[in-house]
C-alpha cells in the first residue's frame, strides 16, 4: 500500500486482515493523492479537507524523497480544527490526548511520518499486524522492472498495469506469502488468475455500509480515521474494523 495521511477505516481493516503490511516508498509521488490529505466533518457542514504541506510536490520523485515543510504549524492548525469541531464528542477526552501525541511524531519525510502515524493508531485500536514502511531493501526490485519496462513496446497504461502486478507478486514471494489481499478498488487492476498461476490466492476488501453519529443531518463515510475515532471512541472503533468482506 502507499502510506495514506491519516486514513479512512477501511485502510485500517485491510491492515487488521493481515499478517504483515508493507507501506512503499519506492514508487513515484502522486500529486493529487490521499497521501498529503483527507477529511474530517465540520460541525454541521460539508466535510473538510485537511493536508500535510510537503516540499517540492513532483510525480518525477519517489515517495521516500518527499519533504515534510512547515514542521509544526500544520500540526498546530490540525489540532486546532479537531478540538474546535469534535470538542463536544462523547469520546474526545478519551481519544484527542492520544492524537495530540500521534499527530506530533517527529518525522522529516512524508513517508516515514505517514508509516510511523499508522503504526501508532494500529496500536491504539490493538491490531497485531506487523507494519513495514522502510522497504530500502526493495530498490533492486525496483532496477530490474525498470530495465525490464523500459524499452517494452506495449501500451502505457498497460506497462504500468503489468509492471504494478509483477511488482507485488515478486514481494509476495520474497515475503513467503500465499495471500495476498488488497483493497475493492484493486479489481479493476489485478487477475486472480494471474496471481494463482504464482501460487497466490488474490483477495479484495470490500467495507461494508455502516453509519456512526456525526454532527451532520448527513453521514459522511469514508472520511479520515479521525473523524471515526473521534465520534466512536476506541471500543466502537474497533468493532467497525471487522465490518468487512473478502471478494
């Protein structure tokens, strides 16, 4: 998976249906993506979006060399917005001094801050899987579908589909995996028949309709792992986490 800024509910139950996550960093950056923001409810309004800043947004750099900048204001302005929005929650005084904390990891690149976040709240709902999010080990791996990919004749968008395939299925085998599970929207991309040809049995997480009081006529799903801990509390929280099924 790429490491996602304080992710939705169902990243953290793909994380529980496994024995080990790997959060990679050796791919290209993208810009408009769900790892420099998310969302949280504003008190009867539209969702907002909340952002980490980053230096130098490139899809020409790998997701290990993006800068975190502006160190600490964003996590002022952050904490600020949860307090003033969620202050009035049944579960804030239980939840918000642990996400002070969370929110506060001292990281330098937005990989790391984002790998050790959900590190720290797969602790705080009790998942035992083990998380992975310095995968320097896997840049050999990297060279040799590079060199692979690079002179093919095929179709763009084709390359990058066989090439993502490939990538997870040489991690699989190295990990000594025979599962592999990835999110709903991965059945667009991936062939079970593929996988089961190298001796994988493929899995999407589908999360299943649920509801939990916000502070809107409206429920918004979806929205950052925040909002959900925030409104449920850690017990409730942990309940939604099995509200999945394997496809």
């Amino acid at each position: 998976m790429q490491p996602y800024f304080f992710p939705y509910i169902g990243y953290f139950q793909l994380i529980k249906a496994v024995d080990k996550t790997i959060l990679y960093e050796n791919v290209n950056f993208k810009i408009e993506n769900w790892m420099t923001r998310n969302r949280i409810q504003i008190k009867n309004e539209q969702p907002l979006y909340i952002s980490i800043p980053v230096r130098s947004r490139s899809s020409n750099k790998k997701i290990a060399e993006i800068e975190i900048a502006e160190h600490e204001k964003w996590k002022r302005r952050l904490k600020r917005s949860l307090q003033f929005n969620y202050g009035k929650s049944e579960y804030f005084s239980e939840v918000f001094p642990q996400l002070e904390k969370i929110i506060d990891t001292k990281k330098t690149h937005l990989h790391s801050y984002n790998g050790e976040t959900i590190r720290l709240i797969t602790e705080l709902l009790e998942i035992g899987t083990k998380i992975e999010y310095n995968n320097q080990h896997y840049l050999e791996l990297e060279k040799k579908l590079n060199q692979k990919y690079q002179d093919t004749l095929i179709d763009e968008s084709l390359k990058k589909s066989k090439r993502k395939t490939e990538r997870i299925i040489s991690i699989s085998k190295q990990e000594q995996a025979n599962i592999y599970i990835n999110a709903y929207g991965g059945t667009a991309l991936y062939d079970k028949n593929e996988f089961a040809a190298h001796g994988i049995e493929l899995f999407f997480l589908k999360t299943k309709d649920h509801n939990y009081k916000q502070f809107s006529n409206n429920f918004y799903p979806n929205l950052s792992i925040l909002d959900v801990l925030l409104n449920c509390g850690i017990e409730n929280t942990q309940k939604l986490l099995t509200n999945y099924e394997l496809i």
